[in-house]
C-alpha cells in the first residue's frame, strides 16, 4: 500500500470478499496507475468521513480519479450489485434465506407548520 493506513481502509478479509466484486481494469488499455482496493479505501474515506471530495488526503490517489470510479460505478451498478451480495452473504452466515421473505414499512404525516394552508405564508402583522 505504501502509506499508514487509516481506519475507514478494508482489511485483508474484507478485501477478498469484495475484490470479485469490484470491476476490473480493462485488457489491453494502459495499465491502471492506482490498485482498485486504493480506490475503495478512498471511497471509503470521503463515505464515512463525510469530507468533499477535493478534502481528499493526498496520500491517497488525486480526488479526481477516485470521483471519476464512484461515478461510473454508481451509474453501472456495481455499488448496487456489491450491497446486494454482501447482504446475501451476512444473511447466509446467520443462516438465513439469501433473499427477505418480509418486509416492514412505517410511515408518518409530518407537519410542516402549526397553522396550515394560506395562515402558514402570510406576512406577520407590524
């Protein structure tokens, strides 16, 4: 890796469980300047830590490249086919079904305003 690690990187295990998840370099093209488990750790990082992209610390790859896989990822779906395998797995391993079978839905009315309708938006009296 070649720098300190920081807590939001993958470990060794969860790495193997999510390399087979994560799209490859294309054949033929240059070869790819930066690991994909970089790009996931970086990933990561802005994820969990909630900084812009360009907050990026430098010992990770420019923030430019790691936005450019986020997005491509996320258009082709490989964060949706990830999440799905992953939950697949953690169901398994508790001996579950890899598919839920119920679901469960709340739902509440939130009111905006004490007084509704045209009261809610009239200027108040001087």
């Amino acid at each position: 890796m070649g720098r300190q690690a920081y807590p939001t990187d993958v470990t060794e295990r969860e790495w193997q469980r999510l390399q087979r998840l994560v799209p490859q370099p294309k054949a033929g093209g240059r070869p790819a300047k930066h690991s994909r488990r970089e790009m996931v750790n970086a990933i990561f990082y802005v994820v969990r830590t909630g900084c812009q992209w360009r907050m990026l610390p430098h010992d990770f790859p420019p923030w430019q490249t790691v936005y450019y896989y986020f997005r491509k990822w996320q258009r082709d779906g490989t964060w949706k086919r990830m999440h799905a395998a992953l939950r697949e797995q953690a169901r398994l391993s508790m001996g579950r079904n890899k598919q839920p079978s119920a679901a469960i839905l709340d739902s509440q009315s939130v009111k905006t305003t004490e007084k509704g309708g045209h009261a809610a938006t009239t200027r108040a009296r001087k």
